[in-house]
C-alpha cells in the first residue's frame, strides 16, 4: 500500500527534473526512461516498462523528456535516447542504453528487459 500511495504499478511520465529529484528521493528502486517524443525507439521501451510496471510494484517506474531536461542528461552523461537510469536508494547505480543490453534488436521481449533489469538488482526478478 505504501508503494502505492509513492506512485509504483504504474509507469508515468514526470514533468520536471524538479520532480525527477523529488520522485527518487521517495523510493528506494526507480526506473527511469529518458525519451525522446520522436525517437521511434522509445516507444517500443514504453511498451515494455507499462508492463514491467504493474507487474514490479516494489519499483517505482518514470519517463522524463530528454529534451526538457539537459541538466539532468548532462549530469548523468546521457548521450543515447532511450536510456534507462537506474537508480537505488538516490544513487544512479545502473544504465540500459539504448537496445545494447537487449539483443541489439527491436523486437525484445519484455522478459528480456526484465531479466537486465533483474541483473542491476531493481527489480525482484527470480
């Protein structure tokens, strides 16, 4: 119920990087997906974390507009959309950039990406 009210089961875009800090303040393990609206990529991304989503509730999952966040991008040396950040207890421990990890292919499976997210610890995955 906890995780609930902190906004896990659910992947949502977050408007800001103000509450990009905000977000990974108040939970342990997030996900987030820098994208960008015209990289045919980070739709497929999508896709998969909306399923993840629901079914990793311990894990908080995010989207955040690449473009409307350079700081962020910047600061977490962010060159390739999508990327996941990673992110346990407030530290970025991990990135999935772009489709490397995930067979180099467009057609992964959401059991791929959730098997290298269960490699970064993120999630519970058995």
């Amino acid at each position: 119920k906890e995780w609930l009210s902190k906004g896990h089961g659910e992947y949502r875009e977050i408007p800001s990087e103000r509450d990009f800090f905000q977000e990974v303040k108040e939970s342990k393990n997030v996900v987030c997906h820098f994208y960008r609206e015209t990289t045919f990529r980070c739709q497929i991304m999508d896709k998969h974390l909306a399923v993840l989503a629901k079914k990793h509730i311990e894990t908080k999952f995010l989207k955040l507009n690449a473009e409307k966040s350079p700081f962020l991008c910047e600061r977490l040396r962010i060159k390739v959309i999508p990327t996941l950040a990673l992110i346990k207890d407030g530290k970025t421990q991990d990135y999935v950039v772009g489709f490397t990890d995930l067979g180099n292919t467009d057609d992964f499976t959401t059991e791929t990406l959730e098997w290298r997210l269960g490699c970064a610890d993120i999630i519970n995955y058995r």
